[in-house]
C-alpha cells in the first residue's frame, strides 16, 4: 500500500469545452505541502476542480488513500477528508463568520470546538465572529474560506489560488499558515499564480503549462534554479 | 422546380403538407353545425397561437397576456358592433390596434425583466382587465357580458354562420401563417434566433435585442386581438370569461404541445387541444386537469413539442443530403475608417469598481490602424473587464472611450458593434443548433438594414439573407472553415468553433476587432494557422486587440503589449521590452527574478 | 373605527407574509419561481376544511395538521415541478409549476365545486372586547398565530444547524456541495417549508375571505406583489411588502368611512375592484422607477 495521500495518475478533462488537462500525474504524501505554479490557462484550477468532483476527468484516477474518486458524489468529499478552499473564496456571504465555519461541520458541539481551533490559527477571523460574510475584506474572506475548509480535519486540503486579489503583503500573510496546518497532519495542495511565495511555503512543486506537467521538483531548487520565466512569458 | 421539390421534401414537409391537404378536405366531410364551429374555434385557437409564437417561442418570453389581449379584441368587437353598430371593416380593425396600444403601454416597465419576472407581471395585466370588465357594467354589461353580437359584417356583406365564418377564420388562419412564414425567415428570422438563444452574442454582432422583442411582443397582441374579434362574431356573446386565465392556458398548451416555433405546431397544438375535451366527454370537467398534465409531461420530455420531436425522428431516422451552399462573393472590405491620422481606438483615463473592487485605475492607451495589440497580465488584472467596458457591457464609472474620435462609451452594446468594434468571447459563443454559415451570416444584419417591414416585403426568398449567406461563405473561405458550413455549429471541434467565431465578428466589417483568449484550446498548428490568419487582416487594415495568456502565440504575432495588474497599466511597449520589463515580470511571478549567475 | 380597520389590515398583512415567506425561501433556495404557491394556499383551505368536516375543532388545533399535511405535498411537489428540470432554464419550472397549478385548481373544482365555502376560524367568530374597543377574534388570532410562525421561521433559519444549511444552499449550492451537504435534501426541504407556510396562510384566510379553486392566481400575484416591493429575494422585504398591499386593500376603500367627504368626490374609486386596480398599477410603476424595491439586490434585467 503506497504511502501516497493524492494520487493523480494520467487525467485528461475538459473544462468550457476546452480541453484543459492534456494528462497529468502528480501525487501529494501525508502531511507535506505541495504547490501548483503556473500561467493562467495552464490547468491549475480545473485539476483542483477535478479532485473535487466539480469537472468530470475524461480519462485517468484520482486516489485518495487508494481509493479512487471518480465515482463519488462532491458532497461524499468532505467527509472522505477533502476540505476546499476554490478560486474566489465564496464564503456564504448572508452568514456570519461563524456561522460560515459551523455550516461546514458535522454536529454542533464538535463544531463549536472545532471553531475555537480555527479561530486560534486565524485570530483575525475571532474578532468579526458575528460578521456577515459580504462584509468581510478579501483577506478576512480567504482566511474564512480556509478555515471553512478545515472544520472537518481534512487530511488533504485544495487550496486554490489565495492570493487573487489580494495585495502581496495580505498574501504572504495567508501563505504563512500553510505551515501551521502541515504541522498538524494536513497536507496541502496550493494552486497559485505567485510563482516565488507558493514555492517558499511548499516542499515540493509542480509546473504546468498548457494541461501538462513540465517540470517538477523540490521547491528550493525551483527557487534557486531561477528559469521559471520561460514557463510563464516564454516564448 | 428543382428548388421547390427540394422545399417540399426536406425536413418533416411531406407530413405537414399531407396534413394540411387533410385540414382543408376536413370540412367538407362534416356532418353537423356543431362539428364546423368546433372547427372554427380550432381555427380561432390556431390563430391565437400562431400569434403567441412571436413572443413565447421566436423571442423566449413568457407572457402571460395573450389571453387578455384575445378578451380585449374580443370586448371591443363587442362593444363597437352591438352598442355602436359599427361594421366589421372597423371593429377588426380596432380589436387589434386596441391590444397593440395596451402591449405598447405594458411594454416599458416589463419587457427589460427576467422571463418569470414578466410573466408574473403580465399576469397582474390580465387580473386588472377581468375587474374592469366585470365593474364597467355600462360598457360591458358587467358579468353577464354582451349578447346578441351580429355576425361578422364587411363592407355591408354578411358573412354567415356556418361555413362562411369557418372559411373566414380559416382564412385569417392562413394569412396568420404567412405573415408568421415571411417574418421568422431570412435574416430577420436568424436574428430572432440568435436573440433568444444567446442575448450577448446577438448584442456583440450589432442586434438590438430589445427593439426585436418589443416588435414581437405588439405583434402577439396584434394576432390576439383579431382571433378575439373573430370569437366574438363566431360564439356571439362575450363575457369576463373571454379574458380569464383558462384562455391562456389553453394558449400557453397549444404552443408547448404542437411546438413553440413551429405553425404546424399551432394548428396541430390547436387542433388536439380543442378537441380533447370533445374526444374525452368522459372527462367532462377534469379536462383541464388534463391539459395540466400533458403540459408537464409535455415540458420534461419533449419541449419542443410535438412538431420538434418529428423533426428529430425525421432527422434521426433519415438525414438529409446536405444543400447546396452559396457561391462566395467578395467582401466588400473593412469600410472606411475617418481620417486616416489619429488612433483608432482612444482610451482616456478608465475607472471602474465593482462595489469595493477596483478593477480598472485610470486606463489610458490606445491602438492605432491596422496594428495588432496585446493584452496580458495575471487572472484578475482587468483584462476582460477592459474588454467590456469598451464592447459597453459593462459602463465605465469615469474616463471617455472613443473610436476614430467619436466617443462610445456611453452607447448600448448594439451599437458600439454597429459603429466598428467586433469581437469574439472567451467561451465560445455561437448558437449551436444553427448552421455555421448561418450563425455567420445573421452578423450581417445591421449592415442589410434588416428589419421587421423588409422581411415581411421581401420575395419568396429574402435577398438580404441571400447576400448574408453569400458573404458569410467567403468569410469561412478566409478562415480556411468552409467545409463545414452546414454543419450545426455545436457539432463542431473548439478549434474550429473559435475560427467561426472570429469569420462572425469579421461580418461586421469592423475597424476594430477584440479577441478575448482565442488561441485557448487550440493545438499547436491551429495557433500557427490562426496567427497568419490575423496578420493577413491587419495587412489589410483591420486593427486587433488581442488578450491572452498563451506568450508563444501572442509575442510572435503583437506589434505592441501592454500589462495590466491589479487594474493598474504597468508597462507598454514592444513585445521584446514588456518581457523583460522588471513590473511585469514580478507581477507574474511574485518577486523579480534572479539573473542566473 | 380606525383600529378596528388598522387590525383587520394588520390580519391580511400577516396572512400574506407568510405566503410571501414562502414563495421567497423557495425562490432564493431554486432561483424557481413556484407558480403553484397560490394554489397551496388554496388547498391547504381545503384541507382545513375538510379537516373540520371530521373532526370540529378550532382552527389553532388543525393548523399544526394542515401544516405537515402541506409540507409532504411541497415535497412531492418538487419532485413532480423542479427536480426533473433543474438543469434546464429556469423558466421550465415556472411552465411545470403552472402546469400543476392546473392540475390542483381543477382538481380543487372537481371535488369541491366552484362555490365559495367557509373555513374554520382559528378559535371562533366573534368580537372582543379590550378597553372600549371591539376587534375581531379572528383578526386578532390571525395577527398572533402569524408572528409566531414568522419567529418560529426566524429561529429555523438562524439558529440552528438545519437552518445554516438552508439557507447555505440558497446561497451557494455548489459551494454548499463542496463541503458536503445534500443539496437535493436541502431543496427539497425548502420546498416543503415553503408549503407548510402556505398552507398557515391558507387556513388562516380561509375564514374571513372563503375559499374557491381560483383563488390560486390571486394568492400568487400578490405574493409577487409583495416580493417587488419588498425587494426580490429579501425575507423581510417581503414581510414589509405583505403589509404594505394589505394596508393598502383594506385602509383604502375604507377612506370614506373616515373621511366622509371624499364618498362624494368619487364613489367610484374607493371600492375594492379599485383598489385592486391602483395596486397593480403601482406595482407597474415600482418596476419601472425601483426594480430593486425597498431592500432588494437590483432585480435581473435582460441583455
């Protein structure tokens, strides 16, 4: 039994008729960070969305702890131990900032519990607790959609693109997290167009253009390597 | 010859025209009076619904007022010809300008909203009329209505009950479905179509959505007004029952069952739903419920109703050979832009938030003849919205946006397009049960000047489609596509969707064309393809103002780039400077990258 | 005079903001708009009828039944109306719920007839008697019963777990998949809550205003009425908007009772059929000078 917690082994699928993942293959172990970086376009959300559920795979496995995916319902994700946090953010903006947190959770008393963890991770996220969501800046609403996202203690958590429309300072703000939660045993999948703060919070990484995988490796050397600009504004 | 036995054995006509045949022999195979006025109400019915088909199936609204607009016609026939003894050459005439004025009058408020939101609106109409009818007892006789209606008279000569109202009505039946052929055909047909199915895809090719829906919209009530008045000659009493609910249920039925854009399906619709309570006397008084659940059964499975399903057997069981195309004609090329010094495209100082959002901060720059531009910068930068500002989708909150130095900014989307700026979408939008060289061709529609009256005078064949088509074939020719211009457009691979696209905005002979990601999706020799594609149409002055992400098929192809982030402009230049630009570059990548040692 | 008028506007407000209640919780739930609303009104008049016809009791006692009675048939409902379409333009719904709404009015028609009957009153006929001043017990029951269900509505919806789901699924239902809730229960749900609160109004008014199977269309326009005004899609909007149309229904044609001159400037406009018509009116005006009405996001406009 491979120790692998996300195996993506050869998906192709289609997303607006496009076809956006030309079979990819990556895989994520048990509590370690692993970044997506590429231009937009390049397949980063429709992978996300197709571990969700959200986007039909045409063709290949996604395994969760060896057990595959495809066939489950998007609602069966977050109590297999998936949590999201999409493009966007969309936190439910008509509930609070608690509410928004108690809604993801499974009874009411774990979750009351759950809740005071995630607001010791984000304490910024304490002090609007009875805000509605549409009042709450971009930064507040990302942290939200991440703490969202962790109520149920996710073994693997998608988090996808944080940092649009933030400003950079807010972004490295929310990206430092990331270690917070990798310490206590999620692992992270990280979606970002920031190509240098995603590869300072991740161990690992995966560049891909045009729905494939191009290169991979550890992310201090991607850092280091320095030819990343090829990948984006290559011509 | 050849052209008119083709017509007749295409799609499901042989059926149609065999039943029509059957229709007309029908009458002389009755035996009672009672059996020719059932006749004649399925003809009044018909009638009816071959006028609701303007606006509930050719536009897509669901009105909810044709039934009162029938009580209305009914009401003034009436009233004009019992209390007034006016005769029938003006009473018609008045039932049918009565219901065009109260359309025109609802029109304002409503018509602009969301198609349930109408409908519930329009059914508020219908509830106002029946008060009004049953408390103006002076005028209407108040809920007993009027009786002792004369018989239709014109010009002095009576037409009789019997068969002569059935031939009468019929007659009107025949006409309605002329008048009904004539406008839903050609381009003025094609850009009903396009309306319905895709509002901004019809707004992008220079099509006033609003104006189209307006003009069905009267023309419902029109034929609504008529059937009235024909009913009140025909039953020779009106009351408020003319105008209650049931009428527009049985309306409403007619045109779901037979098919909501078909005539065949209208007197098909018409003929089985005024019979059903005859064929059921059982049923007696649960026929409505009936109607009800075959307006449900008839919603989920089949709601294009019963004319659309055979033309999917039809099409199933035994396809069509294809026709022959038109032969391509020269495009009359890009039209003549002003003075030939000065950019083309003018963008002064553009603002636009969306609530706390910044999305545009002060964009100035411009495009000149014939150049191609670039557009990149990261997801979320103001790309698209820029895009739309200047298609005026969306309006800007201050700044000026001008075309050959005439502002456009505060124009509606129609015509912006009308005045020279085409452009494609980043999800394709073609209409897919439509042909290709058709969904190409309807962009033509501004610049044929078509509209409601010259598709009603047209010939047997609308010339302007005919010239539409014509000059849409040598679009396909020039994007290299014209061997699927048959094809429907849904049918077809996402390359060659983009390049149908791309021919559709050129029918606009536009000095300006935006592409919004056009070479998404396509593989690598289609980028190639569509790249010396454009560079040909700059050549020939059309400017292009490209966005895009993919950097191996924009950098080759852009003259000038410009970055937007953030709704910021950080840098402008030639495609060589803006990729080393350090404020690009970080916004890409986060931080400015290293130089290798 | 004037309280007694004030009351009897402040009973139909109530009854129509549970109607309108409704309709918005199924509206905000399916982005549908449930034509039938009306017509449960009607048959949840029918059901309290025929309740009674069994078993005499007050109306408060039967409420509870009708109600659940009401909710099963909601959630039948949307399996018939809204889930075999959920994936098509919304304005199919709208064509199913109509096409049901035939079905249930004529229905209605067939076992019942057309005549107008009577249903029972929440405790009785009758008046009370509270510091010189007579108002009707079953005014005075409506306006109670009312607020207690809109509180009770309140607290479903705010404070409990259910209740978030709901109202999450009204507001994202993707995202509301995402971290896993059923949605198709929680619409269907929604539906059946929609009708339970229908079904209230519907006994409720089925005393003072009788019921025949027509009422439906009636019931539903100013259920729509009161969403314009309120502001389409907002809960309070449209409570507010169900007060203002019964205000208005009640208080106008009863002007000349408070001011006896205006009986004779125009006899005409103070009756009911025209204050009907001035309501509809106004309503046409509202959507073209305020779509958005008082608390509402700006109502979809067309491209």
């Amino acid at each position: 039994m491979s120790s692998k917690l996300l195996e993506i082994e050869d998906i192709t699928a289609r997303y607006a008729q496009i076809q956006a993942l030309r079979g990819v293959s990556l895989f994520v172990d048990q509590g370690e960070a692993v970044a997506l970086i590429g231009a937009n376009g390049a397949g980063k959300s429709t992978l996300m969305k197709c571990v969700m559920g959200l986007v039909a795979c045409e063709s290949g496995f996604v395994r969760l702890d060896g057990e595959d995916l495809a066939r489950r319902p998007v609602s069966h994700r977050a109590a297999l131990g998936v949590g999201y946090s999409p493009e966007g953010r969309r936190i439910f903006p008509g509930l609070t900032v608690h509410e928004n947190l108690l809604v993801a959770s499974r009874d009411n008393d774990d979750g009351r519990a759950r809740a005071e963890d995630i607001y010791a991770i984000f304490p910024a996220l304490r002090q609007k607790t009875g805000e509605l969501g549409w009042s709450l800046s971009g930064g507040q609403q990302q942290m939200l959609a991440i703490g969202r996202a962790l109520m149920l203690r996710p073994r693997l958590l998608l988090l996808d693109e944080p940092s649009l429309g933030l400003s950079p300072l807010l972004t490295t703000e929310v990206l430092t997290h990331i270690q917070t939660i990798t310490a206590s045993g999620t692992a992270v999948l990280l979606a970002e167009q920031n190509v240098h703060k995603a590869l300072s919070v991740s161990h690992r990484a995966y560049v891909i253009k045009l729905g494939r995988v191009v290169k991979t490796s550890v992310s201090s050397e991607l850092l280091a390597g320095g030819d990343l600009t090829d990948a984006f504004l290559g011509a | 010859m050849n052209a008119a036995l083709n017509w007749s054995i295409s799609g499901v006509r042989p059926l149609l025209i065999l039943g029509g045949v059957l229709l007309a022999a029908w009458p002389m195979l009755m035996s009672s009076a009672y059996e020719l006025r059932i006749f004649t109400i399925v003809g009044i019915y018909a009638l009816l619904a071959l006028g609701y088909q303007f606006i509930f199936g050719h536009s897509g609204a669901l009105a909810l007022t044709q039934g009162s607009f029938f009580g209305v016609g009914a009401y003034v026939t009436a009233v004009l010809s019992v209390k007034f003894a006016l005769g029938g050459e003006l009473t018609v005439l008045l039932s049918m300008a009565l219901p065009i004025a109260l359309a025109a009058l609802i029109a304002a408020p409503v018509l602009r909203l969301e198609s349930h939101y109408f409908a519930l609106a329009t059914l508020g109409v219908g509830q106002v009329l029946v008060l009004v009818a049953v408390a103006w007892q002076e005028l209407t006789g108040g809920a007993n209505g009027l009786s002792g209606i004369p018989g239709l008279t014109l010009f002095g000569f009576e037409v009789k009950k019997g068969y002569a109202i059935m031939a009468a009505v019929w007659a009107c039946v025949a006409a309605g479905a002329f008048l009904s052929w004539r406008i839903t055909r050609g381009l003025y047909g094609a850009a009903l179509h396009i309306s319905r199915e895709n509002p901004i895809a019809a707004l992008s090719v220079g099509i006033d959505t609003a104006k189209l829906r307006y003009a069905m919209f009267l023309l419902s009530a029109m034929f609504a007004g008529l059937a009235g008045a024909l009913y009140a000659h025909t039953i020779r009493v009106v009351s408020p029952e003319a105008l209650e609910f049931p009428i527009m249920v049985a309306c409403l039925t007619i045109t779901v069952v037979g098919g909501r854009t078909h005539i065949a399906g209208a007197i098909l619709g018409a003929i089985l739903i005024v019979n059903l309570p005859e064929w059921f006397r059982a049923m007696d008084k649960y026929y409505l419920i009936a109607y009800g659940v075959t307006l449900l059964a008839m919603i989920i499975a089949a709601p294009y109703g019963l004319i659309g399903l055979l033309e999917q057997w039809r099409a199933k069981l035994w396809p069509e050979a294809p026709r022959r195309m038109p032969k391509a004609v020269p495009l009359l090329s890009l039209r003549a832009t002003g003075p030939a010094f000065g950019p083309l495209l003018e963008i002064r100082d553009v603002h636009k938030r969306f609530g706390g959002l910044r999305a545009l901060n002060g964009i100035t720059l411009t495009v000149a003849r014939g150049e191609i531009f670039g557009l990149i910068g990261p997801n979320g930068s103001g790309k698209t919205t820029l895009l739309n500002v200047i298609t005026g989708i969306y309006r800007a909150d201050s700044g000026s946006v001008s075309l050959d130095g005439a502002a456009i900014h505060a124009l509606p989307s129609f015509a912006i397009a009308q005045s020279g700026i085409a452009r494609t979408f980043q999800n394709i939008n073609l209409v897919d049960e439509m042909s290709v060289l058709d969904n190409v061709a309807v962009a033509r529609y501004g610049l044929e000047n078509a509209g409601l009256g010259q598709t009603v005078a047209a010939g047997w064949s609308d010339p302007a489609w005919q010239r539409a088509r014509s000059q849409a074939m040598s679009l396909l020719d020039a994007l290299g596509v014209q061997s699927v211009a048959q094809s429907a457009a849904g049918t077809l691979a996402h390359g060659l969707k983009r390049k149908v696209e791309v021919a559709r905005a050129l029918a606009l002979e536009p000095k300006l064309l935006l592409l919004d990601e056009p070479a998404a999706g396509l593989n690598e020799t289609e980028q190639v393809d569509l790249a010396d594609r454009l560079r040909s149409f700059a050549r020939s002055g059309l400017a292009i103002l490209v966005i895009e992400h993919n950097m191996p098929f924009l950098m080759p192809l852009a003259e000038r780039m410009a970055c937007l982030d953030h709704g910021d402009l950080i840098a402008v230049g030639a495609p060589a400077d803006i990729r080393v630009d350090p404020l690009v570059v970080e916004a890409y990548l986060g931080l400015p990258e290293k130089t290798s040692a | 005079m004037l309280l007694q008028i004030l009351v009897n506007a402040l009973a139909l407000g109530a009854s129509y903001a549970l109607l309108a209640l409704g309709f918005v919780l199924i509206l905000n739930a399916t982005s549908a708009v449930n034509f039938t609303h009306g017509d449960m009104v009607m048959a949840a008049g029918y059901v309290a009828i025929a309740l009674f016809s069994i078993v005499p009791v007050p109306g408060a006692l039967l409420l509870p039944l009708v109600m659940v009675a009401m909710a099963v048939l909601g959630f039948v409902f949307s399996w018939f109306a809204y889930f075999p379409l959920k994936n098509r333009p919304p304005v199919s719904v709208f064509i199913s719920t109509i096409a049901l709404g035939i079905v249930f009015q004529n229905s209605a028609n067939a076992i019942y007839g057309a005549e107008p009957r009577k249903g029972p009153p929440l405790l009785s006929e009758g008046l009370f008697e509270v510091a010189g001043i007579t108002i009707g017990k079953q005014a005075l029951g409506i306006v109670v019963v009312a607020i207690v269900l809109i509180l009770a509505q309140h607290l479903l919806l705010n404070r409990t777990g259910i209740g978030r789901k709901l109202r999450a699924t009204a507001q994202d239902r993707q995202m509301a998949e995402a971290i896993g809730i059923r949605v198709n229960r929680m619409i269907a749900l929604t539906f059946a809550l929609g009708a339970a609160l229908a079904g209230a109004a519907g006994l409720m008014l089925s005393n003072t205003f009788f019921v025949t199977p027509t009422d439906g269309t009636n019931y539903i326009i100013k259920a729509y009425i009161a969403v314009t005004i309120g502001g389409w899609g907002s809960l309070t909007g449209a409570v507010c908007g169900a007060l203002i149309i019964a205000l208005f229904e009640v208080l106008f044609p009863s002007l000349p009772l408070l001011i006896p001159p205006l009986e004779a400037i125009a006899p005409w406009l103070f009756t009911q059929t025209a204050s009907t018509i001035l309501l509809y009116l106004g309503l046409l005006a509202i959507m073209f000078f305020r779509p958005q009405g008082l608390f509402g996001e700006r109502v979809q406009r067309r491209v």
